[in-house]
C-alpha cells in the first residue's frame, strides 16, 4: 500500500507546489553523541544456508569513505544458528562486490518449510539472541512484462497471485537483473506485503524494481522500472509476522528520513539484548522473466 | 483526583452556590424592584451588539448584552439615567422614571471620527478588572482588519494567536494551542454549530470570513458551565445577522483570494439576511502559465467559504436565526511522468435553527438545532491502483440555553443540550485493474453525548464577585459495531459484535466549575479559577505537524475520556483612566486519558482492526505564565504579550515510560502589536512574534540495513528546532467616505526581514555504499520569505 503512504507527503507537497515559494537550506545541528550499538542483519532461505552481518552503527552523521565503512563490520564476532536439534557456527566470509562486504554464512544447517531458527550473536562482549520462522512457501501464479503506458522501452513486472486462507500470511519480494545487479534487492519503497488487504483472493500487482541504494538526490527516471531486454530474476518470499514488522518498519524508516509527515519510525528490531537490526527467515521461490 | 476529594469539592460548590443565592435573594426586602430590559443593536445595520454596557448613573448598577444582545437590569423604583455604552458607538443616556418594568431596546449610533478608535476589547472600559472573567479574549474586527494580513486575507484565528497563552503551532499547521492544549481540546463554535476543522490550506488561512463574522470570543481559563466538552478553550464565534435597515455590499480583492458580501432587509427592522462568499483563485492565474505538455499540468488548489444567514423578528419575544456555512479546500495534482492523478477535498458543513424568547423581562431563552460536518477524501490513481480514502464527522445537535436575571446581583445561566455524533475515522477502498480489494466495510462509530448545567454569577460583596457552575456531562457510544480482539502479539483473534444502537458503554461527570474576583480598588483586581472539564472526542494525529488527515475519534470503552483541571490565579490592572491594561496569570493544568498513536502506528493500520487498537494512553501537565500589556486607546495602540510555560506528557508505551516535552511546548511565546493612526486616511501597523521552537525526536545515530541507512530515533522529544520569529507590517489607507460607497487599501508585508523559520528539518543521505562512499547532511525546509500582498476592501 505504498500510496497510502504517500497521502500524507503528497498533503504537504500541496503546500509547496500551490504556495509559490518555499525553501531548502542545509543545515548543522548539534546532535548528543550516540552510543555504540550492535547491528546484526540476518537471513534464513529455504534450502540455504543462513547468512549473518555484524556491524557497528554509525558514530555520526557526515561522510564515510571506504575505510570507514570497512571499520563498520565486526569481525570479531560467534554466530551459531539453531534449529532446536543441532547447531550451526557460522563462518566468516568476504564479498567486496556487494553489501555486506563481510559476513558469516552457515555450513550445516539449511533453511526448511515451518521449521523456526535461533540465533546467537556474540560480540563487543555481549550476546544478542533472536528466533524466526520460514513458513510454508507459496507460489506465484504467472508472471509477465509489461510496458507502462506512455514510456517506450521501460515497464513493470507483473504478477497473478492467489493468497492462501486463513489470514496472517507476510510477504517479501526482491529483484534483480541479471546482468545489471550484484545481488537481490527489496522491491523499492516498500518490499513487505500483509494479506489483511488480499485475504484469500487472486489479483494481480506490480512489481518494481529494487535498488540496492535508493539515493534521493539522484533523479533517475528509470527509478523503479525494468527495461525492455532485462532478464530479470524475482525472488518471492512467505515471512512471518515478526519479520515482516521488522521490515516494514525499517523501510518506513529508510524512506522517510524524519518525514515530518509521517510517525517517526522507531525500527520494530527482533533483536533481544539491545541490539539493532532483525534476523529472518525467508520461504523462497525464483523465477525468471524477460522483459519483451 | 480521587473520587471522594471531587465529590467533596461538588458538594462544597453546590452549598456554596445555593447558599449565596438565597441569602441574596431573601436578605434584601426593601423598596419594590422593576426590571428593565430589552435589546441593544446598530442603528446604521440592525446587527445587535454583543456585550454593551447597561447601567443607571445614579447607583452604578449595570448589566451586559448577550450573545444575542439581549439585557436584564433589576434596580429599586426611581427615577434614572439610564446609560448604554459600546466602545465605538455614542453613548446613549435617558432619564427614566422607574415605577413599573419597562422594555426599552436602545438603538445605538457609530461614532464617526474616532471609528478607528475602537480597541481590540470591545467592551466595557474596566470589564477586565471588574468582571469574574479569567483569560478571556474578545476581538474587534474592525481592528483586526488594520492589522498586517497574510496574503492580504484578515484572519481572525490568527489574530486571536497573538494574544498570550494561544499559540500558534507554526507556519503550515493548521491548529492553535491553548495552555499547552493539544488542538482538539478548543471548542470552536460557529453560531453555536461546531466547527471541527477551522483552517484553511494547513492553517494558512482560517475558515472564518471576517466579513460575515460580527463577534469572538476565546476563553482559556474559568471556562463558565454553559461551555464544555473540551479541555484548554472556547472560541466563539458569532456571525453576522444582515443589515435590516438597508441593502450594503461589501468585498475585497486581494492578492490571492477575493471576498463578496451581500445583506439587506427582507422586511425592514424585522427581517434581514446576509450572504457572504469567498474564493481564492491562485489556481486560475497559475492555470495558463502551466503547458499543457508540462508534467504537472492538471494540478490545482483552491478553497472557498460560503457563509449565509437569515433571521426574523417574530416579535418583541421571539426571534428566530437560520444561519449556515460551507466551505471547501480542493487540491488536484497530476504527475504525467509518475503516472499519478490525485485529488483531495477537505471542509467543514454548519447549520443552525435558532430561536431566541424573551419569557420576562427577566428570563431569555435561546433554543438552537445545530448541524456540523467534516469531511476528508482523498483520491489517487497511479498505473493499475486506484484508491479512495475518507474520513469524517457528523453531527446533530438541540441545545436549550436559559439566562435568568433574578436581581441585580445575579446572572443565572442553565440549559441541557444533546449531540449525536457519527464518526468515520479512516476508511478506505481501492482496486486494482478493476479488482477491489478488500479492505474492510465502512466504518462509523455512533455515539449519543449530552450535557446540563447551571452556572450563577453574582456579587457575594462589593469586593467579591463569584461565578460558580456545574455541569453534568454523559457519553454513550452504541452500535453498530465490531470490537476486534487482539493477542499480545497484536493478532485479532476474536469479534465483538454490538448492534444497532447496543450501548458499549457509558460515560457520566459532574464537572465545577468556580471563578472568584476580588476587587483591590477601582483600577486593580485579584482573580482566581477552578475548572474540571471531560472531553469525548479525540484527535488522534500521527505526525508532527497538525493535517487535514488527522481523524477525529470518540471515547469507546477503550479511549477513556480526556479529563482535565485547571487552576488559574491572576492579577488584573488598568492605568490612566483605563487607558492601558494589563494582566499577570499563572496556570497549572492537569490532562488525563490523553491519546497517541503507538510507536511505529499509522491510521491505516485500522483495517479489518479498531483505530483506536493502535492508540495509547498517557497524561499531559502544563504550567506556565502570561504577561499582558495593552494600550486601547489614543493614537498609538497596541499590545505586548508575553508567555512562559512548561507542557509535559507521559505515556507507558512511549519513550520507555519516561516523560517527555510535548510538541508544542514552548518555553517562550513574545507577541508585540502596535498600530499607530496618522490620520483619518493612513493606519500603520507591526507585528512581531517570537516562539521556541517545537520540541521534535530526531535521529540521533544511523546504521545500515541491506545497503541502506536506518536512522534510530533518539528519545521522543529532545530536540528542538530552531526559535521562530517574524515581523510583519501593515499600511492601511481609508478613502474619503462617498456618499454611496467607501473603500480601502491594506498593504501588508508578511516575514520583513525574510527569516528562514524551519517548518520540518530532515535528514538526507545521498552517495552509495556500494561505492563506499555515503554522506547524511540535515536539511531544514522554510514556506515564506518575505511576501508582500495588497487588498481593495470596498463598502457601499
């Protein structure tokens, strides 16, 4: 429902669209120093192997170059991943092609249909535990390409979906072009989807595309389309009710960047022990479409 | 408060009240007594006037007009100068001889020279030393209209904005906060209708055209027990009735908006009607500058107000008043390139019927059915979706006021009146290519809300004047409706079903009210407060500004309703034969039950679930003092007002239980008025406003999340935006007064020295951490430089 979330931007752009003159000026502020928080991004998928980031969150607002945001990662860290039977401990991996740059990834334990996974983090002397579910995966119905009207080349994916009865099911959907993307991105703006507006009905909804660092500044009119002769490969995903708190509420928060128009939003962690982010679990199917 | 300590506190008031009542009544037994009474109105128009001064020369005893320019004065037989004065006007003296009741309607004539003499206060010359009223602050519109005007459009809620204690939330809110008041706890009244949303374009403008508007009046402290439902304040607002004596047009053009009214007699000094009608038309000048082949060609703003009222004389007893208003904000927006069309309307709908009888000369009656809508819809088509969304209030309501006049040292007023709300908080459908999703059935919720009460004003000595009230309040929210039940983890796991007019539950207080006086001497008075007030309705809002989306909602068996206390202490002087006045008051206020939306809760979240499943509850304290200062008279005018306070809430939900500053507490709040007459063409006035800035949560820390920057929110509250301040001046030029017609110039310039003051700040990242290379700069967003504006106002 990403235009209902816009209703309130949109309320305040009548002001500065219709009043001829408003104004925008950088600004300093004075800001208390934060303290140090732990960040853990974590990540089930059915049939794979779990992956985990640990970092540190940003010291301050300004500008960070790349030894910066290579001090941001915890390298350092235990991970284990449980799934009540046995554990996994997760290794530390390098990926300096996409974030995260650096991670632990699991060996032993794979991600299975309606199994919940424990998590346990330990690092900068603290432990920071976390439990998710992968739900029973459900299938896309059909999906196709289609050019938006009035743009020559570039379009949206479409996709017919029927949602399963009863309600309480969360989806999570993520894109990438084959040749164009590093890695799968949530679709943009808003990536989580709730049955309470679909609940045991076939309808058909758009899909646009990810971007793996929405940057506001930069005005790009492709912004979240497909282009005609990409080979565009769609992960859909069933998410629990936790994770999909989490990450509706971390988009909010990413998007918004203190909107005034909108509810500040403190992001809904699932992380215990004081720590930031969320761990999740990921009941995922693929597919493939090509945009013609 | 306990139980007990209020009921103890009613008991007292209610002893307190009828004991002084009757031994005023049964201790003076004398010479026999004669009331006289009758109406007090504008010779030229035929308006009535609202708080004129009645009295007999001889003894000094007097009386007001009320809302309705009506007044009862009791005095021993003899003989009298009987004296009407109305700020403004000629006074009015006749010798009397008193030996029977007599009805005596006083037609008053405008003084012509010193017309623009006329203070802000138009009332009695000491009435703020002498009266029990607390923080009570009542307009002239005449003066308002020399004042600097945004856009050239007068606006009388910002005006009122300018007194101390009523503060502005800031340019592009839409609201005005009271003694640290959240915007719902005003009771605004148009002819007795309620108004629930009284701005216009995010409070850039107000919904009152100050052309039709004849009376205001806020009070914000010792609120009287004919007033009630809201915690911080009563505006009351009264229209104009119509000129019965001849037909006048009046208007305006300004910059932005343009202004018609109309009145006349339908019977000569029987009967008159006004219509008033206002529109602003940026859109039609912009319209032809937009290309047809431009992005955003189709997207528009405009509002307008129509205004209308009829009345009749029936009699010299009864009088009968028809009176409405209708007003609309439209906003159409196309985005080719986004493939996005939208439009939203939002307004306000009043009516009244009302019916004024005089039983006596000592007992009026105002009897009144009143309507009042407010609507919100917005629309929104982007590629295959297709959107509707809708929210609003409806009410019914029949009210019956009685003033008694027993004798001179009392003013008795008691009356009943009942509402029935309908709410639509938050609805909405939408489709997609054609297929409607399901997101649940309309929602409205009912409720029966009524109220009576009995409030005296009275001298208990020469020295102490009381007014003491009561007031009983009831709520009752029926069916039909659904009660979804949530598990902890937020999950509705079962329904409740109430049917059609089913009670789910029931409110009933009894709230005192108590305003002392006591005199000092003839210059100077002490003056002490203590009201109790129940409010059932809520407006929840999300953000951090005040919007046409935020949605009204009533008390349930869930959102208990808001209850407040106020204790007011002031000090009242007047100097140089009342030529200046000045006050002193401190307050404390008490707000239980008052709402929020949870962390991280939109109204959205209400479908197929209760709105009121995403508030939380918590309690709200202010305390703070006023310093006024107002020259009325001579050729300089004006006044200075100076605020200090302190608003505090405290939610368990919110902020980890701890307290925090509420949004719209201000520290300081400095407001300096001043109007200087040259002559009887050129009027210059200067306004300049000084307001801590709103207090703000703000990201204190960043982290990143699949690439992206997450902002983590510091404590609710701690930061505060930078002070606002502004200085706007005016020049009005009267023409030479024609026989037939009259008109004049108001230039305004708005913000002179073009300071930037922050209507939201953000944070904007920008670079790509995939380039390793990312930058978060905070950004501060201003409406208005400096704006200049002029107005043509003509009369004939």
């Amino acid at each position: 429902m990403k235009i209902k979330n816009k209703i309130s931007g949109i309320l305040a752009m009548t002001a500065l669209v219709v009043l001829i003159s408003s104004c925008e000026k950088d600004i300093k502020i004075d800001i208390p120093k934060t303290t140090d928080k732990v960040v853990i991004e974590g990540s089930i998928d059915l049939n794979n192997y779990s992956i985990v980031s640990v970092t540190h969150n940003l010291p301050y607002f300004g500008t960070f170059d790349s030894s910066m945001i290579v001090n941001l990662f915890i390298q350092n860290a235990v991970v284990i991943v449980s799934d009540g039977a046995s554990f996994d401990t997760l290794k530390k991996t390098y990926n300096l092609n996409s974030y995260p740059y650096i991670f632990y990834k699991g060996t032993k334990i794979k991600g299975e249909s309606g199994k919940t996974y424990s998590l346990t983090v330990n690092a900068e002397g603290k432990t920071f535990t976390a439990l998710t579910t992968i739900p029973p995966n459900v299938a896309i119905d059909s999906l196709w390409f289609k050019l938006e009207p009035n743009q020559d080349s570039l379009g949206y994916v479409w996709a017919k979906f029927t949602d399963t009865t009863p309600t309480g099911n969360y989806y999570r959907v993520f894109t990438k072009r084959q040749t164009k993307d590093k890695a799968f991105a949530p679709m943009l703006f808003s990536s989580v989807y709730s049955d309470v507006f679909f609940n045991g009905e076939t309808f058909t909804f758009t899909i646009e595309r990810g971007e793996t660092f929405y940057d506001p500044s930069v005005n790009d009119p492709t912004l979240g389309y497909f282009k005609l002769g990409d080979t565009i490969l769609i992960k859909a995903c069933t998410i629990d009710r936790i994770s999909y708190n989490f990450w509706r509420s971390a988009e909010a928060n990413m998007y918004s960047g203190g909107d005034p128009f909108m509810n500040p939003a403190q992001v809904a962690t699932n992380i215990e022990g004081g720590g930031l982010g969320g761990w999740s679990g990921y009941g995922s199917e693929y597919y493939t479409v090509i945009a013609k | 408060m306990t139980n007990l300590s209020i009921y103890t506190m009613l008991r007292r008031t209610l002893i307190l009240i009828s004991s002084f009542f009757f031994f005023t009544i049964c201790l003076r037994a004398q010479l026999p007594k004669y009331t006289i009474s009758g109406y007090v109105k504008d010779a030229a128009s035929g308006e009535i006037l609202i708080g004129a001064n009645v009295y007999v020369k001889e003894t000094m005893n007097g009386a007001q007009t009320n809302q309705y320019g009506y007044y009862s004065l009791t005095v021993e037989k003899g003989t009298y100068t009987f004296v009407v004065s109305y700020m403004g006007f000629n006074e009015h003296a006749d010798t009397i001889v008193l030996n029977q009741n007599k009805k005596i309607n006083v037609a008053m004539t405008e003084k012509v020279i010193t017309k623009r003499e006329v203070v802000i206060n138009g009332v009695k010359e000491n009435n703020n030393t002498t009266s029990t009223d607390m923080g009570k602050v009542a307009m002239d519109i005449e003066k308002i209209k020399t004042l600097p005007a945004f856009m050239g459009e007068v606006d009388v809620m910002k005006t009122i904005q300018l007194t101390p204690g009523v503060q502005n939330a800031g340019e592009g809110n839409s609201s005005f906060y009271v003694r640290g008041g959240g915007p719902d706890q005003n009771l605004i009244l148009l002819d007795d209708a309620i108004v629930y949303n009284a701005s216009h374009l995010f409070g850039f403008f107000s919904v009152f055209n100050s052309d039709a508007v004849k009376n205001i009046e806020l009070t914000k402290a010792g609120m009287p027990a004919n007033y009630g439902g809201r915690l911080a304040s009563v505006l009351d607002i009264s229209m104009k009735e119509g000129n019965n004596q001849k037909m006048q047009v009046d208007g305006g053009v300004g910059v932005i908006s343009s202004r018609l009214t109309v009145q006349g007699p339908i019977k000569k000094d029987t009967s008159s009607f006004i219509i008033s009608a206002r529109r602003t038309y940026i859109d039609l000048f912009i319209k032809p500058f937009v290309k047809k082949s431009s992005n955003f060609y189709g997207t528009s703003y405009y509002f307008y107000d129509l205004n209308g009222k009829v009345n009749y004389r029936l009699s010299d007893k009864d009088h009968v008043f028809l009176s409405g208003y209708f007003g609309r904000d439209i906003f159409s927006m196309n985005s080719r390139d986004l493939d996005f069309k939208n439009s939203i309307s939002w307004g306000n709908a009043t009516g009244s019927f009302r019916w004024n009888h005089v039983f006596g000369p000592k007992l009026f009656l105002n009897t009144s059915l009143n309507y009042s809508n407010y609507k919100f819809d917005f629309d929104a088509q982007q590629s295959e979706y297709d959107i509707h969304l809708f929210s609003g209030i409806t009410d019914y309501t029949a009210k019956s006021d009685f003033t008694l006049f027993p004798n001179q040292k009392h003013l008795i007023k008691f009356g009943a009146t009942y509402t029935y709300h309908t709410f639509m908080p938050n609805n909405a459908s939408a489709k997609t290519s054609g297929v409607s999703l399901d997101l649940g059935s309309v929602v409205k919720l009912y409720s029966h809300d009524a109220a009576a009460y009995i409030n005296d004003d009275f001298d208990l000595s020469k020295k102490i004047k009381i007014s003491g009230g009561l007031r009983y309040t009831f709520f009752e929210p029926v069916g039909p409706f659904d009660r979804y039940i949530e598990n902890a983890t937020g999950q509705i796991i079962d329904t409740i079903h109430y049917s059609k007019l089913q009670k789910i539950t029931m409110y009933n207080h009894v709230e005192p009210r108590l305003s002392v006086r006591y005199e000092l001497n003839k210059l100077s008075s002490l003056k002490a407060s203590y009201t109790q007030n129940y409010q059932y309705v809520h407006l929840a809002s999300v953000t951090a500004v005040s919007l046409p989306t935020d949605i009204w909602f009533p008390s349930t068996e869930i959102v208990k309703p808001q209850f407040g206390t106020q204790y007011a202490l002031g000090y009242f002087r007047n100097f140089r034969s009342n030529m200046f006045e000045s006050s002193v008051e401190v307050y404390y206020k008490d707000m239980e039950n008052q709402i929020e939306f949870k962390e991280g809760k939109n109204p959205e979240d209400n479908i197929k679930n209760n709105t009121d499943n995403n508030f939380t509850f918590g309690k709200g304290w202010s305390y703070g003092s006023e310093f006024y200062l107002n020259k009325r008279t001579g050729k300089w005018t004006g006044w200075v007002g100076y605020t200090l306070s302190y608003t505090k809430e405290k939610f368990p939900e919110i902020n980890m239980g701890k307290w925090f500053w509420a949004k719209y507490d201000r520290r300081h709040d400095v407001s300096v008025v001043v109007s200087y007459e040259l002559n009887e063409k050129w009027t210059f006035s200067a306004i300049w406003v000084y307001a801590t800035g709103n207090a703000m949560t703000l990201e204190i820390g960043q982290y990143v999340l699949e690439g992206n920057i997450v902002g983590d929110y510091g404590p609710k509250n701690t930061f505060r935006m930078p002070a606002y301040h502004r200085m706007d001046l005016s020049a009005t030029y009267t023409g030479k007064k024609h026989k037939k017609y009259s008109s004049s110039w108001n230039f305004s310039l708005y913000n002179v020295y073009s300071r930037a003051n922050p209507y939201y700040i953000y944070f904007e990242t920008t670079g790509n951490i995939t380039d390793y290379n990312i930058t978060t700069q905070a950004k501060q967003v201003s409406l208005f430089p400096i704006l200049p504006s002029a107005t043509w106002n003509f009369k004939f």
